[in-house]
C-alpha cells in the first residue's frame, strides 16, 4: 500500500471514465481502487451506505489528507445547466438535516436518497437554499469530519431543473450496485421514459467529461508532487 494525498469517492466508474481511461483499477471487498502518482479513485457504489464503505475504506488503506466526494448530480437552480461543474461549500444530509462544510466551493449541496422531478427539486432549493442535489456528498463529508481530514465535493451537472428524473434509485441494489437488466425490464414497459434515458444518457457523457476535467485539475494543484499526469481526456 502506498499513501496517497488525495482520495476521490464517486459512485460509478463512468462518471469519472474520461479520468480512468488507461488507468488499471483493482477490486478489494466490492470497491474498486485506480491510483495515480499522488491520489487515488475509490468506485464505491450509488448511495449512503455504498459512499460510507468506499470513503473509510480508502481511508484506511491510503491515509490521505483530503477527500473528495466526485459525481454526477441535479440541478437546483436555474442558472446550472448541463456540463456545468461546482464545487461544494457545505454538504446537508437531508434525512437528518446534518450539515458538513466543504473547502473550496460556492455551492450547497442536498443529499437524498432519490430525488424526482421540478417540484421535488424546488422545495430542496427553497427548504435548504441548495443549489444541486445529489445521493453521496454528504455521506462522505461524515467520514472525512469523522476522520479529521479535509472534505471537498466535486459535481458535474446532467439533469437541468425541470428535468423530469425516470425512478432511477428504485433500481439500486443493497450494495450501491445499479440493477440494469432490472431496468432495462421496466423500461422495457415504460416507453414514456424513452427518451428521457436517452437524454440523460448524453447529458452525463458531457458531464463525466468536465468533471474529469475538473478532478485532475485539482488532483494536480493540491497534490505533493506537482508534474501533471498526461491522461488522455477523450
């Protein structure tokens, strides 16, 4: 084991893939780890629980001094569109009303279990004054508070404001896991969904870009050893 300054948990390998493009990952215990010269991406699984096992186990075994929570999320207001990339000022656990600060950001960040549609969204906005919502942040912002070590949340927009959001969380397994032949059987039956998928589809391949973008950007300003890594964003 080698001790890495910087951690980034995110839920889904393709939400940073552009990042981890020619990276060898390794799996141990269901999360699986890439490492680069001075930070580590932990892949952890969608939700509270799955970010919680990601987030202490990459601790425990790189011993880093800054964690990043890194994902794709929804827009709470107007002005964010798609692509757009924010970093976080503060996490809230929306369950327990929870709040945790972040370094380095401007924007309020709401974690849910699910979230739906406009309505939904507006109440987030107007009940916490968030600015995006998401399903990990603040599960992650525990840890590192928990840990004594610095928290920053990272979040690449794929879903507008008045995005109508498909039941995408009914599909996630105990582990964080996505049931996709389950979905695929529901979508299957569901044609009004169809090109919601579809655009939700093209909105996060923007997003994983820019925000792969924006995790090796400060990947490489906060990381000990300065020399830029040459990864091949495409």
């Amino acid at each position: 084991m080698s001790v890495k300054s910087i951690a980034v948990v995110t839920a889904m390998r393709r939400e940073l893939a552009p990042l981890l493009k020619g990276v060898r990952g390794r799996r141990s215990d269901g999360i699986e780890f890439f490492e680069f010269e001075d930070a580590v991406v932990a892949i952890g699984g969608i939700g509270r629980k799955a970010t919680t096992k990601a987030a202490i186990a990459v601790i425990e075994k790189y011993r880093p001094v800054m964690l990043i929570s890194a994902g794709i999320a929804g827009a709470l207001i107007t002005t964010l569109r798609v692509g757009d990339v924010v970093s976080g000022r503060e996490a809230i656990e929306v369950a327990s009303g929870a709040r945790f600060a972040a370094t380095g950001g401007e924007s309020v960040i709401a974690t849910v279990s699910s979230v739906s549609g406009p309505e939904e969204k507006r109440l987030l906005a107007d009940r916490y004054k968030a600015d995006v919502v998401d399903m990990e942040s603040a599960a992650g912002a525990a840890v590192a508070r928990e840990c004594g070590i610095e928290f920053a949340a990272i979040k690449a927009i794929s879903d507008e404001l008045e995005f109508e959001m498909p039941p995408l969380a009914e599909f996630v397994d105990g582990d964080g896991k996505f049931e996709t032949m389950r979905f695929a059987a529901y979508l299957a039956v569901h044609p009004k969904w169809w090109s919601s998928i579809r655009q939700l589809r093209a909105n996060s391949k923007l997003a994983s870009v820019n925000l792969s973008h924006a995790v090796h950007h400060l990947m490489v300003g906060r990381s000990t050893n300065t020399q830029e890594e040459n990864f091949p964003l495409v």
